[in-house]
C-alpha cells in the first residue's frame, strides 16, 4: 500500500516502513539500544531527504526514550540532577547541531557529512564491542565491563573546575565533564537522528565512573529530553516532521521492540553484543561503500 | 462517463461560442478535472484535456508546474571519497513539465518559436545565476534536465494528441505520485504553417487535500504547536507501551 507523506510530500510504500520500524524495535527490544543507526540510513537509502529522516527520527526516539525512561524510573534507576547537567549540554548541543545541519545542506555536504560521520561512529564502536564480544565468547563467560579503566582518574578530568556533588551516583567531578557528554549527545541527535545511546553509555561508564546501575535509566531521559526539545527545534525551523512518517515507525517500533524483548532472554549478553556489532559494521561498510564507488549520475538537484 | 463528459462539454462549448477572447476563439480547451488532489492514498493520477480547434493545424500544449530556484550540483573525488564539489543556481526552472503534439516537432514550428513558447524539453530557458562560462551552464542545464527526466518531472518524450473528430482532440498527461504541489499553467498553441495562429491558457491546481492537507498546513502555520504535538502523540505512544508491555 502506497503512502503519501504530507511534510515530505512524496508517497512510501507503508509496509516497508512498518517493517523497519518493526525490525528496529525489535533490536531495540534485544539490545536495549534506540536503534537510529538503522532507521536513518534506511530512510535515506528509500528516497527520503536527509532533513525529514532526521527530523522524524528524532520525533521517533521521544517514543522509544519515554517507554525506557518510566521502567527505570520505577525502579529509581534516573540520576536526574545528573542527568540535569548533561541536558544543558545537550541542549546547547542540538541547537548548535540543527544549525550546523543548516548550513552543511547550504554547502551541499550533507549527504556526505552524515555517512561519514556513520562511518566513523559504527565502524569504531562496531569493532570494539566485535572484538569484546567475540574475546568474552572464547573464554565461555561474560565479562561485563572492564573496571581496569579508570579514565575519570585521569589528572585532566580532576583538574576540571565547576565541581559538583552527585549524591545519587556517589560522585564529585566537574560539571564540565557531564555537559561536555551531554553535548555531543545533543549534536548526533540533530544532525544524526540518533540517541546516541551507544556512545553516551560508554562514555558514562569509563570517563564519568557513574555506577552501572543508574546509566541506562539516566541515558535514556537525557536522550528523552533532547530529542522532545529537538523534535520541536526541527519542525519550528526546518518543518522536517513528518506526523504520518513518525507514526508508522512508532508504531511498528511498539510491536517490534515487544518481540525484541521477549527474545532477548533466550539470547547469551555476549551473543547479543556480537550480533549487534555485526550489524553495526554491515551499515557501516554499507555506507563506507556509497562513499568510495563512483556514482552512475554525477549530478543531484536541489529545489531552494 | 468519458462519452458523458464529451457530451456535457460539446453542449457548453457549443451554447458559449461568444465567450472568449478574439484571438482565443480558434481554440476551446476543458479540463476533466481543473484541481488534481493528493489525498494520503495517493499514488499518482491521470490528467485528461479535451479540447476543440476551429481551424487546420498543428496543436502543441504544454503543462508547467510553478517555477522554483533549483541548484545543480556535482560531485567529484577527493581522498578518495564521492562528494559534491561544484554547483549551479537556476532561476525559473519549472517544478513540472510536460507536453503533447499533434506532429513532429520541428514541423510543427521552427525552433525559434518553439522556443519563445517553450514547446519541448530542450527549448526550456532558465537562467543560471553567478558567473559561469558558455560550456559550464550548458553541461549544468544538461544535468538539471536529465535529473529532472530521471525523477519523472520532466517529460521525456511528447505524449499524444488523439483526434476524436477532425477538430475534437483529447490528451491524456500522467501525473507522478510525487508530483510538485501549486498552481499550474497549460498552454495550447495552434500553429498554422509555422505560424502561432492561436493559444489558449488553462490553470490547474494541484495540491494536498482533506487529512494531508491539514497536516500540512499546521505544520506550515503553526509550527510551534505542531512540533508539541508530534512529541505528545509520540509520549502518549511510549507511555501506552509502558502501561501494556513492561510488567516485569
């Protein structure tokens, strides 16, 4: 069946869009990331402009934040003055983001900025967590994260200035290094069209040192927060929402992510880390390809 | 119905001979439908014309769309990547066009007219803007015509004109599901001997309706509270989830 999206004014087939919202869901559910690493490249790849998937998928990742966020929350898993913080960078962040997405579709680039910055991003955190993934299932057993890095003792993270208690994650650093997290946080999401979970956990972990506990549930609402601000940001300034495209892809992420979860549990952690890195680098070789092979037709139009 | 629509139209044409313009009289066009409407099923349409000649000769009719600004751009190669490293800007490059003929082209009228009226792809005119050689705006215009083609909004060839009398014709123009939205002009000319004997502009409107429409327009005229209301929908969406499916 076809579709006519009004915002981006051309017409999808639904069933290939409820099928990507569906399959993102459903690793979303299995690996508990977002799952905007797929869903904009596939936009992209179906015809769609680079702005509208984008501006849409933010829109999207309010949905899938929002039902994470209230799981944890329940369980009193949020930092929120932490996470606080990191909003203000993230804030800052995607408003310098959407206006640095402006100017790069001025320039003509951004078809090029947005598959390499995937490239960089998928390509570096796919073969980290290959190569963690497929160390730990060698050795039969799961090591879940290494505690010999001590990245937050680093003298240049103690030196930082602005400290500040953090009593619910045990913490005294610089508030400059939170907001600095939050920041690039809030640039993939309006340039990328991704939480960015992938990265923020990570870095929340290793350069933070907040406990493992509260970093999923503080993640996500920071990502909640932002990509609300960011959704109302894109169709104020770009009007690159499009209602009908985010409610096919919510709705397919509701039913995908449901089956996700409930495979998740049959799934071994390094087994599902390996798939998901797996996948991670076919995107990215996928987009790493677009980039190097010469293209049939050279020239590309621009309605102004 | 078609055999309706004839009728009905015969009968107008016939009880209003007086209506129009002197240098118009030789031609009387109508369409089946003067708004094309994109509702959120839709998937591309058919535009119909019927029109009536008074007098021998060639017929040419063409259908623009609303005249935009388009850049051209082009990529080339550096460190070994694909990107665009060169661009163009054009005036008054129409959204849409296409067109019908009664005849081959350059017998119907000599290209200087063809030109003047805009009759074929290759005599469309938009100007480039900036400074640019002769030869850069000519490869430029080339790509911007074949972009154009590929997508399906420029015609690639004439579409036919079929007489369904000796002065009663009909022409059928396909509508692409991703066609441009405005106000459209359809031009008919008449040529007589090389000659433009008459001409006769016709408006069309294409444009979404009903539910995308709306969509639309909020998110055009209000988009503050447009974007409120993608976020709430999308809240209320993760909420629901979270009331149904989360039970552990």
């Amino acid at each position: 069946m076809q579709i006519y999206l009004p915002i981006a004014e051309m017409t999808v087939p639904a069933e290939s869009i409820l099928l990507l919202g569906t399959f993102v869901g459903f690793l979303s559910g299995l690996f508990g990331v977002g799952g905007g690493f797929l869903t904009t490249p596939f936009l992209i790849f179906m015809g769609l402009p680079p702005g509208i998937a984008v501006g849409t998928q933010s829109n999207q990742l309010v949905a899938a934040s929002l039902s994470g966020v209230l799981a944890h929350f329940k369980k009193g898993n949020v930092d929120f003055k932490l996470g606080g913080v990191m909003l203000v960078g993230s804030l800052l962040g995607s408003v310098i983001g959407v206006s640095l997405f402006k100017l790069l579709k001025h320039m003509g680039q951004i078809e090029f900025v947005i598959p390499l910055l995937y490239v960089f991003l998928l390509g570096s955190m796919g073969l980290m967590m290959f190569y963690e993934s497929l160390s730990s299932m060698l050795k039969k057993k799961d090591v879940e994260g290494d505690e010999s890095s001590k990245l937050m003792h680093h003298k240049f993270f103690t030196s930082l200035p602005y400290k500040m208690r953090f009593p619910r994650s045990k913490l005294y650093v610089s508030a400059l290094v939170p907001g600095a997290i939050g920041f690039v946080g809030g640039l993939l999401v309006s340039i990328m069209g991704i939480g960015g979970g992938f990265l923020l956990v990570p870095a929340m972990i290793y350069i933070l040192g907040m406990p493992t506990i509260l970093v999923a549930g503080t993640s996500l609402f920071q990502i909640m927060i932002t990509t609300i601000f960011a959704t109302i940001m894109q169709a104020v300034t770009n009007h690159t929402v499009d209602l009908v495209l985010a409610a096919m892809l919510i709705f397919g992420g509701v039913v995908g992510a449901q089956f996700g979860v409930r495979f998740s549990r049959k799934l071994k952690g390094s087994y599902a880390r390996f798939l998901l890195a797996s996948m991670l680098l076919i995107v990215c070789f996928k987009l790493a390809g677009d980039l190097f092979i010469a293209p049939t037709e050279l020239y590309s139009t621009e309605v102004n | 119905m078609f055999r309706f629509v004839l009728l009905v139209f015969v009968i107008i044409c016939g009880l209003t001979p007086k209506a129009y313009a002197f240098d118009s009289d030789l031609l009387t066009i109508g369409l089946a439908d003067d708004t094309v409407q994109i509702t959120t099923g839709f998937n591309g349409s058919r535009l119909t014309i019927f029109g009536v000649k008074r007098e021998q000769g060639d017929l040419a009719i063409v259908v623009r769309g609303p005249e935009r600004r388009v850049t051209v751009r082009r990529k080339g190669q550096s460190l070994g990547m694909w990107r665009n490293v060169d661009d163009m800007r054009f005036r008054n490059v129409p959204s849409y066009y296409d067109f019908a003929m009664s005849g081959v082209e350059r017998e119907i009228a000599p290209a200087i007219l063809r030109r003047e009226y805009g009759i074929g792809v290759d005599s469309l005119n938009f100007d480039a803007l900036g400074r640019n050689t002769e030869a850069e705006i000519r490869t430029f215009r080339e790509a911007l015509i074949r972009n154009k083609q590929m997508h399906g909004h420029f015609a690639l060839e004439p579409e036919k004109i079929t007489f369904l009398s000796d002065e009663f014709f009909r022409v059928d123009f396909d509508i692409p599901a991703d066609v441009p939205t405005g106000r459209y002009t359809i031009m008919t000319y008449l040529f007589q001997d090389g000659r433009a004997v008459g001409e006769r502009k016709t408006d069309l409107r294409i444009g979404q309706v009903g539910f995308s429409a709306s969509v639309y327009r909020f998110a055009h005229n209000n988009s503050l509270m447009y974007g409120i209301a993608a976020v709430l929908m999308a809240l209320f969406a993760g909420w629901l989830v979270n009331l149904f499916f989360r039970k552990e």
